[in-house]
C-alpha cells in the first residue's frame, strides 16, 4: 500500500501548478514559451511517415549532383580540348591547302596570268583566300590591269573556283612611233610595243583624252564580231562634225561615224555591206548609206 501511496503521490499534478504558471516571472515565462515554440518546429520538420529530416539523409543527393555538374563541366572541357586539337590539325594538314584551281571568264588572259595576280594557286591556304574576294580584287587589279572582279567558291575540302571578270582590250593608242595598249574601262597602260596587237583597231589622231575616252566607251558595247573587223579608228573631225571617226575595216570597207551614235549605228554595217555590190565606205554621220570608192566624196 505504501508503494501504491507512493505511486498516486508521484503520478498526481500539483493542485497548484496553474497558480504557478501565473506567478511565473516574466523570464521565467519567456523561456517556458521558447521551449514550447522549439518543440513546434520539431514537429514540423517531420516527414509524413513521422520521421525526422536529418542533414546526413540529403547528403547522397548533394553528392549525386554535384558529380553530375562535374561530369558535365569535364565533358565540356573535353569537348572543346579535342575540337581544339581537330581545328589545328586541320589547318597544318594538306586539307587546309588548296589542290586545284578552276578558273573561268577569261578570254585573252591565261590561268598563270590569273593565279599570278589573284596569289590563288595550288599550296596557298584555303581561308586565305575563302571570304577575301574584295581584297583579292584590289590586289589583283594592281598586279594585272587585265584582272577585274574575282570571286572565288570552295568546292569540296581544298577546291577553288575563280571566277574572273576580265577587262578586255580594246585596242591599241598611237603614241609617236609606238604603241599602248588600251582596256575596255578607258584605261591606257603606260607599256609601249614597237607593233600593235593582232586582232585589235588601232586608236589614231586622238589628241584630246576625253575624246579617247568616250570612243572606247562606245566601242566597248560593239558585237564581237564587229569589234574584230575594225582595223583602225582615226579622229578626223570637220566643220560640221567635231565627233567625226573615220574607221578601216578589215573587210577593205570605210566608214565615216560619229562618236556620240558610234555603238548604235554600227549595227546597220553587216546589213549595208550585204547590199554593196563593190568596196566602198558608208556613211554613219546622219542616217546610213554607203556608195563605191569610185564616187568618193567626204
């Protein structure tokens, strides 16, 4: 009985444990207070399944990604080391370098002319001249007045293609007891020959440069065809008409022309020669006609 007596005394509340919640110190009650929020928190940290989260029970996944970021950050500098290594074994292999060279819009100028000029030819690097056409052109009209425009196209790993937009001649200038040579652009080459080209007119009697000018400019838009039946070209102006050219054919016709109406009314010579019956010249100044050498007048 004694031990039950004991047991009820230690188990039983004190009556006045409420009277001495209220006369907790404030102190007193502030502690019991944070004791009773930290259990709350306790709780709350719970899993559904009751247990607590503890920091070790995170740990694995802090582990598993972090060595994903590291494996993937290696992959990285892996991937960029070997692309690395293929670009420069690229650039010192003969891949790099150009084998062959195909070039076209050329008429009178040769693939060495060309290659010359441009510094496109077997053994030169291809991004040398890949994406450098402007430059390429610029160059290549100082080294050659003949070079005008030049684009280029890769084909395959080390093919070049050269496209070339050739400034053709347009004849040969009378300078004294020599020769220049004139381009189709107007422009007079200061090389001299002791003898004109073959298949070229020869420019005479033009003192004036502007003069010069403007009768290329107009024989530049000729037919072929035309252009290789002129022989020569003289300046020979009159009172009535300071733009008179008197042409030679090849053909052993004259012609009496205009400079201004040049490239027009020269597209009326193969019909009027095709009505002529004997040599003769034709007149081009105003309208066409031709008549016989016989009946010569100027």
């Amino acid at each position: 009985m004694k031990g039950v007596g004991a047991m009820a005394i230690f188990k039983r509340k004190p009556k006045n444990e409420k009277k001495r919640l209220d006369q907790l110190t404030p102190w007193e009650r502030y502690q019991r207070e944070a004791a009773a929020n930290h259990a709350d928190e306790e709780k709350r940290h719970f899993k559904w399944s009751g247990k607590r989260i503890r920091i070790g029970d995170k740990l694995p996944k802090l582990k598993t990604q972090r060595r994903k970021l590291v494996t993937k950050r290696a992959a990285l500098l892996i991937g960029l080391f070997l692309m690395g290594i293929i670009i420069a074994g690229y650039f010192i292999s003969p891949y790099s370098h150009i084998q062959k060279v195909t070039i076209s819009g050329t008429e009178k100028l040769t693939t060495k002319q060309v290659e010359h000029a441009t510094n496109i030819k077997p053994g030169v690097s291809v991004w040398a001249v890949i994406g450098h056409d402007t430059a390429t052109s610029k160059a290549a009209l100082k080294a050659n007045p003949q070079v005008g425009k030049v684009s280029t196209k890769l084909v395959g790993y080390n093919q070049i293609k050269v496209k070339v937009n050739e400034i053709r001649i347009a004849g040969y200038l009378v300078t004294g007891s020599h020769y220049q040579r004139v381009l189709e652009n107007g422009r007079i080459l200061s090389t001299t020959y002791s003898q004109p080209g073959g298949g070229y007119p020869i420019y005479n009697n033009f003192k004036s440069g502007a003069r010069l000018q403007k009768m290329i400019a107009q024989y530049a838009k000729l037919p072929s065809a035309v252009k290789h039946n002129i022989s020569e070209i003289r300046y020979a102006p009159n009172k009535a008409n300071p733009e008179r050219v008197h042409l030679y054919m090849n053909d052993g016709n004259e012609v009496y022309a205009t400079i201004s109406t040049f490239a027009s009314k020269m597209t009326y010579y193969n019909g009027i020669v095709a009505k002529m019956k004997t040599k003769g010249i034709i007149n081009l100044e105003v309208g066409a006609y031709s008549y016989s050498f016989k009946n010569t007048k100027n």
